[in-house]
C-alpha cells in the first residue's frame, strides 16, 4: 500500500497512552484500521512504521509512512495532554525494507 488512511475515533483518544509510540490514540486506531495485532506499530511524531512478523514472531520487514502535518500537531497537544478531537488522515509510505533473520 503507497497510502493508508487512518480514522483516530474519540476510543482511541480515551484509551490511548500518551507518549507511548504503540499505544497512543494514532497507533490504537492504526492497528484497529489496518487490521494488525499489538507491537506491530511504532509512531513517532513524522512518521508511522508498520512491522512484519514471521510465524516465530519476529520482525522480518518494515514499512514506513509520512505522517501529514495535522498528524503531527494532533501527536504533539495530544502527549502534552492537552484536548484533541477524532481525525482522519492519509499517511504515504516512504521506506520499506526486509530484515535478515538467520535461521
């Protein structure tokens, strides 16, 4: 996928963690709409990078997606605890590379 969209909904506000890069609201509602299971999100506050697990668990490949400006600024008042709303956005990918895993 060259483009992903990302619903941040009022649940993934309650529930997200602040300063946590896979558990904030963004990371809760990526995981939610691309279907994936825990610890395979990290966001930061340009970009969000998605992992790729082999069937021992461990990571074999990443994905990396620019985060829009208003991403950002809702990463930013949102650790800061200030107020945020629900947001929608469209993150392009950027990066993708396989990890070399030695049997």
């Amino acid at each position: 996928m060259d483009e992903i969209t990302i619903h941040v909904m009022q649940e993934d506000i309650d529930q997200g963690n602040p300063n946590y890069s896979n558990s904030c609201a963004i990371a809760k509602a990526a995981l939610r709409d691309l279907f994936l299971e825990e610890g395979t999100i990290h966001v930061s506050h340009t970009y969000l990078s998605v992992f790729s697990k082999n069937e021992r668990g461990l990571i074999e490949g990443t994905t990396c997606y620019d985060l829009p400006w208003e991403a950002t600024q809702f990463i930013t008042r949102f650790d800061e605890g200030e107020a945020v709303e629900p947001i929608k956005f469209i993150a392009t990918k950027t990066k993708e590379w396989e990890t070399r895993i030695d049997e």
